[in-house]
C-alpha cells in the first residue's frame, strides 16, 4: 500500500484503491449539506457511482479485449488505468463510463 492511498483488494479482478482526497471530498459534502445523516448518507452513495462509472470503463475495455491494470478512486474522480488502445476504443472506453451511470440513474 502505497501512503497516499487504500487499497482495497479487487473487485472483479480489479485492483481498486481510494486516495486520500476522498476525505476532503466528505468533510466538503458535510459542509455543504450542512446534515450529519445526509452526509453519512450522500458519503456511499457518491462511491458507488464512482465505482459504477469506473466499471463501466472496465466492462466496454475488457469487451474491447483491452487489459484493464487498475481503478483509483479522487476526491471528485476516479481513474480506471488501461492498456493502450486505438482511439475507436478509447472512445467507447470513455462512454463506458457514462452509459455505466446511466443505466444506474
């Protein structure tokens, strides 16, 4: 485990880490709700959605045979590191994501 961040294991074979920045990204949710509850609330629910956006990624690049290497998890982002691939598939590798959050909206 590297310092500035948390791995926590893999999921669907992926490895899957959170960066410290996730902490600011609460303390700024309880700050703007101004509501413990919702913000214990609000916490989960805006990492699922990353997670769903970032498998997203992984689901059209594994279809795409592109070896997925990792998802890191920021305080208003995440990154799903992948080999390299033609920019036809980075394209939809990219809307991976959105169609990903889509479907869980």
């Amino acid at each position: 485990m590297e310092k500035d961040r948390w791995d926590f294991g893999r999921i669907a074979g992926v490895p899957v880490a959170m960066h410290w920045t996730v902490l600011i990204t609460a303390l700024w949710l309880l700050f703007w709700l101004r509501d413990v509850v919702g913000t214990l609330i609000a916490i989960p629910t805006l990492l699922l959605l990353f997670l769903a956006h970032e498998f997203g990624h992984v689901f059209v690049a594994r279809r795409k045979r592109v070896k997925v290497f990792d998802i890191m998890l920021s305080g208003l982002h995440g990154h799903t590191g992948h080999d390299t691939a033609s920019h036809r598939d980075d394209v939809a590798i990219a809307w991976g994501g959105v169609g990903a959050q889509m479907a869980l909206l």
